[in-house]
C-alpha cells in the first residue's frame, strides 16, 4: 500500500513539465478526496446506487 506521500509524488510525476502550481494543488485536492472516500467506504459510509437514485427522484 503506498503512503501519502508515495501517492502526491506519483500524482505529481504524471503531470506536464509546464504544471503550475495551481495544476499541482489540484492533483493533490484530487489525490485527498479519493484517499478520503475510500476510508468512508471502508467505514461503511456510503451511500448505495439505489438510494442515491431514490434521493435524487424527489428533486
């Protein structure tokens, strides 16, 4: 399992040289909300595809 830091250097490397550093903070917004979302999931915290069609019926 990589770590934190492993996962932002290899985010990092797969952008162009011309990155800037609003390209490179984004990435790791990206990197943090993925990381983030599986931990939800393995709590349990999520939301089945059924109730989220169910949800968004009564907009």
């Amino acid at each position: 399992m990589e770590t934190l830091k492993q996962e932002a250097i290899r985010a990092i490397a797969k952008l162009p040289e011309t990155a800037n550093i609003d390209d490179i903070m984004y990435e790791l917004y990206v990197v943090d909300k993925i990381k983030k979302g599986r931990e939800a999931v393995d709590r349990g915290e999520s939301v089945s595809v059924e109730d989220l069609k169910r949800e968004m019926q009564s907009w």
